[in-house]
C-alpha cells in the first residue's frame, strides 16, 4: 500500500506524516511446495446485503493463501527507530483470532528496515533485538494459529532515503532474516513491497539474488517476489515487469509472483470510489494472461476498496475471476486490518472497520 494513505491515518494518532504521492498501480507469481488448492465447481455467493446476486461460477480454483494485511510495525517512518506503541505498533492478537475464526489462513505483516537493520550498520548487520523480538512475537502468534504468515519490508526498496541497488547486500539480509525463520514452515518470504521508480530487470536482479541466498541457508519455504511500479497488476505487462520477471528462478520452483491492485481512477488506493463494478476483474486480467502463459503463480498481496456497491462487486468479481483462472492465483490478502486505522475507508480492523461490515461478508467471504 502506498504510503501516503497508512500515514495520512497515522498522523491523526501520532502526529507522524510521510509527504509521499499515492503510487501508481500495476501487477504478477510460481508454486508452494504443498499446494492445497483443488479444482471444483462451485456458485459462491455472498453472505447478504446489497452485492446478493453476485455469482461466481463454473470450474473454479480455490485459494491455498486467504487473508490480510495487518498492518501498523511499518507505521511512524519518520521517526527511527521509534517508540514501540506510540510510533509503530504490532498486530493485536485478538485481530488475528477474529480472522483465523473467519477461515482466513495468510497474513502479511509490514515492517520497516530501517528498525530491524539499523543505519548505523546497514542491511547487512545485525538485527536490533527488540524489533527482531516483537516480530518473532507476531511470526510465532499467527503460525501458533495454524496460519501462515509473510514478514515484508514495506520499504519500497528505498532504504535510509536511497534506492537499494546491491544485489549482494539485498541477498545478505534476506539469508540473516530466513535464517531466523527457517524451521517454521508456516513463514513466507515476501521480498519487498512495491518497488518504483527503479528498472524491471534491476528489481528482478534484486529478487533473484534475495531467493538464491534464501535456498542457500536451507530455508524451502514460498517466496514472494514483486516488481516495480508499485508491483501493479493493471501495468504489469507495460512496466517492463512481464519481460524481466518471465525468467525468475527458484531451485525449489516455490516462488510465487506478487502483484497488488486499486480499484480507483489513478490505481491508487486512496479514493473510495472505485471506477465501475468490473473494474477488479479487468485490471487483472493481462496479468493473469501472463501468468497463464509463463507457467508462473500469482498472489495477490493488495486489493482494498471502499464499502459501496460498485466496490463490492468489483473485489468480488476480481476474487471470481482469479478462481476461474486455472490455479495460476494461489493466494490473496486484503489491505488492510491493524490497530491503529480508525476509521480509514479500507480498515478491515475488527471489530468496527469500514470493511468489516459489507466488504467482509459480501466480497471475501464467498472465497474462503
């Protein structure tokens, strides 16, 4: 998710404000190891409300990852490493119950670099220990659950103000965070959330180099890879991002691609208005192509929209559409729950979100 939105909400709470424009969205992933996804004909329909005559049907693909951000350890960015609770918080164990109780089974958590590796010795040192802890904390909370997990750096591949470029370094923190987390099975790998402003092919070097120092630890869990221009689905195959990202490689072919999509005018994010009721399903529907002829799988790590009827339907016809697919989405999380939304227009926070009242049952449910 763009920065702006989590900290324009931020700031209400904190005082912490990023100046960063809404990004620009685009979009695209390969296999885990044990898929649970089974091939099924099926009419999901929502629970109630005004999206009740929405359908989904035909030979469908359901998700082996279902769930959601929870967002919050990324928070405060201006300020490092920050106070623990007054700058960034950490997920509530009581969301991740609710949503464990919902069937969801995936959850993406934010963190920032710039806290887990200071600085002062930059993203090849040690991690600080406080920050390590309250993430392994969270980690061990959600597969504790039965649920698996993904630790992202929501850092844009920007790192202390400037773009990361060594593929070496990258390769360096990716092998000291999967050594942390290797012998639990239920962790994911998601690499680095939305980079821009940076070359396809320089972004995929970045990835390749970050899955290959990942399997050298010994570490066989999936591994998510995002491109550049914020990692959009709907300029996937315009950004460079088709082309690069058709030769990434895994020696255990358990990477999948991630791609997150918006559903307003400028694929930001930031308006409740979403363009029309179909807009979901045809914003991922030439990366989905892509995927289909590459062979690779896909996740969709972002989708978030505003709770009115054109919106409800168009998450809901973009969830249909990635089930009719073929299995090439294996999974998607929504953006987003964490403790410190309010009343942000895409907070699937329970109990009160804006999300959680139409969006919840009527758009995600049925994909369970």
């Amino acid at each position: 998710m763009k920065l702006l939105s989590s900290f324009v909400s931020l700031a209400i709470l904190v005082g912490t404000v990023v100046a960063r424009p809404p990004h620009q969205q685009s979009s695209a992933a390969p296999t885990p190891t044990s898929p649970a996804s089974a091939s099924l004909t099926s009419s999901a329909a929502p629970a109630s409300g005004t999206a009740a005559a929405l359908s989904c049907s035909g030979d469908v693909t359901k998700f082996t990852y279902f769930g959601v951000n929870e967002s919050g350890a990324e928070f405060g960015n201006l300020n490092i490493p920050g106070v623990y609770q007054t700058d960034y918080i950490f997920p509530a164990p009581s969301s991740i119950d609710y949503f464990v109780g919902q069937g969801f089974n995936f959850f993406r958590v934010p963190f920032l670099m710039e806290r887990l590796t200071p600085p002062a010795t930059g993203i090849t040192g040690a991690f600080n220990a406080d920050y390590l802890a309250l993430l392994t904390e969270t980690v061990e909370y959600i597969t504790s659950k039965g649920a698996f997990v993904a630790p992202e750096p929501h850092n844009f591949m920007i790192y202390n103000g400037s773009t990361l470029s060594s593929p070496s370094d990258f390769s360096t923190f990716w092998v000291n965070l999967a050594n942390q987390f290797k012998s639990n099975d239920h962790v994911i790998f998601d690499l680095m959330n939305e980079p821009h402003d940076i070359a396809a092919a320089t972004v995929k070097d970045m990835m390749q180099a970050a899955i290959d120092g990942i399997r050298s630890t010994g570490a066989t869990q999936l591994i998510l890879v995002e491109g550049t221009s914020w990692t959009g689905a709907w300029t996937w195959t315009t950004s460079g991002n088709s082309d690069a990202f058709a030769t990434i490689s895994d020696s255990l072919n358990n990477t999948a691609i991630q791609m997150h999509q918006y559903l307003d005018s400028d694929g930001s994010g930031t308006s409740e208005t979403c363009v029309s009721s179909t807009i979901g399903a045809e914003r991922l529907a030439a990366a989905t192509a892509w995927l289909q002829q590459t062979g690779l799988k896909g996740f969709l790590g972002e989708m978030g929209a505003g709770s009115n009827d054109a919106c409800i339907s168009a998450v809901y016809g973009a969830l249909c559409s990635m089930q009719q697919a073929g299995g090439v989405w294996i999974g998607f999380s929504y953006w987003a729950a964490g403790p410190w939304w309010g009343d942000y227009f895409q907070s699937i926070e329970p109990p009160s979100g804006p999300s959680v009242a139409q969006i919840l049952p009527q758009a995600l449910m049925p994909f369970v």
